[in-house]
C-alpha cells in the first residue's frame, strides 16, 4: 500500500504546550486587602537579634509573603497551541471544529448540517474580527509598542533564542577579557571612611511610594520575581515595608541578595 509523501504539518510538528499566569476580576483588589491587613512590623522583629536586624532575612521574609499572596489571587493555565492553528481562529472556532468532527464520526447527519452552518458563520464572523484589532494596532503612531506587535501578527515574527556555548572555558575566558584593564594596576584597594558629620542618605515613604507608582508594568520582573503591576497597582499597600528595607540596606551599605542576583541569559 502506497503512504503519501505528504505529511500534514499537524502531524509534522508536536503541539507546544505553554503555562501561563492570568489575573482574574478583583486579584489586585485582594492584593491590596491582603497587604492592608498585614503587619509589617513581625516580619522585622523575626529578623531581629540583639537588636540587629538581619537584612537578608527580612527582606527574604518580605518578598517571600507577597510572593505567596500573588501565587494565591491569581490563576495558572496550560495553553496549547498547535502548529495548523490559525491566530483569527478564537476559542469559539476550535469547539465548533472539534463538534462537527464528532457529529462526522458519529454518522449524524442533521447534527453535522447544523454543525458546518455554525462553524462557517463563526469563521465569517472571526476573520474581521481579527483584521479589527490588527488594524487597533496602528491607530495610535504615538504607541511603537502597539505598533511592533501588530507588525508580529502580520508577519508571524517568532524570536528564536540562539542556543548557548558549551565550552567549559567561556567564563574564564570571559573574566581574563574583563580583568584585563587591572592587570597592570599594583595599587591596593583602600577603603574610604566617610567623615564624622556626614548623613547616611535617608528615603521618605512618599519617595519610594512615588517611584513605585511609576513602575513601567510591561517589564519583566526582576530577581525578586514580584511583577511590576503589583508594585505600581499596591504602592500605597508597599512603601512603608519597602521604604524601612531600603533605609536598612543604605545605613548597612549591604544591598540584600534578592534584590541584586542576576540571571545571564543569551539575546536573541
């Protein structure tokens, strides 16, 4: 029996499975009554002994609470999208496909005429649809953002993340580059000593309140893994906590580990 050489592209590829986190209705209203009711002050006194306070610790401690109380307002999803899957094809247009393959299994012919109207008036409906917010994409000039997604949609842009170098050499390699400026230096580091009079920088809640509030959403999130829309949206709920860590973190000149780790990851 002869095998065709032609192999849909659905069977070619495997269906890429992608988990997602949602915020549903009123999760940042939650966000905020959760840390409204929260006392800041136990986190410090846990991290405190002979009256040193542990920066590592409390800021550990912090961010580690408000970590958990964003994974417990917000919702996972497994998303799985695949390879013959069109972007004007919604939710809707899936379901319909997979009821007329199942009226067509079955042998219903009534269920499968119903079915095929339905589906083509849902396709009809779905592709200006999707021409709509394309064209949503371009109206604001101002917006390169926008702009740079709808140019994505059109040409099906997919950023391809180049594979990393596994030679074990690369980080000394990398270090003997850097260092190459201190090679020659013989002058031994000394560390200054601030004078007497002189005042440790000091932040105000206001400050701090205020930065928070102009937290661009749409970056990623740093090392502590707290997203923007968190800090911008609970400022009000954030800036004492936030503010006393700070201050810690400037008297101590000790900047905690969470707050400086860094992941090294290759551009695409």
């Amino acid at each position: 029996m002869l095998i065709p050489a032609y192999r849909p592209i659905v069977r070619r590829s495997k269906p890429l499975l992608k988990q997602v986190r949602t915020w549903p209705a009123g999760a940042i209203s939650a966000l905020q009554d959760c840390f409204e009711q929260k006392t800041w002050i136990t986190f410090k006194e846990a991290a405190t002994d002979g009256g040193t306070v542990n920066l590592e610790e409390y800021t550990a401690s912090v961010t580690g609470y408000i970590s958990k109380c964003i994974d417990d307002v917000i919702v996972s999803k497994t998303i799985t999208t695949r390879p013959n899957q069109k972007p004007w094809m919604p939710a809707e247009v899936r379901m319909l496909l997979r009821t007329r393959d199942s009226a067509f299994r079955t042998g219903d012919r009534e269920a499968l005429r119903k079915t095929r109207a339905k589906l083509s008036r849902a396709i009809r409906e779905s592709k200006p649809a999707h021409a709509q917010r394309i064209h949503g994409h371009f109206k604001d000039t101002g917006d390169t953002r926008r702009m740079w997604e709808g140019i994505q949609a059109i040409t099906n842009y997919r950023k391809t993340s180049p594979s990393c170098d596994s030679d074990a050499t690369l980080p000394d390699a990398l270090n003997d580059f850097y260092a190459r400026f201190e090679a020659q230096n013989n002058v031994a580091a000394e560390k200054s000593i601030p004078p007497q009079n002189d005042q440790v920088l000091c932040l105000t809640a206001a400050d701090v309140r205020r930065t928070l509030r102009g937290v661009n959403p749409q970056k990623a999130a740093g090392p502590d893994n707290i997203p923007g829309r968190v800090l911008r949206e609970c400022a009000d709920q954030l800036a004492d906590v936030l503010t006393d860590i700070f201050n810690i973190s400037l008297s101590c000149t000790v900047v905690p580990t969470c707050f400086k780790t860094t992941n090294h990851r290759p551009c695409a």
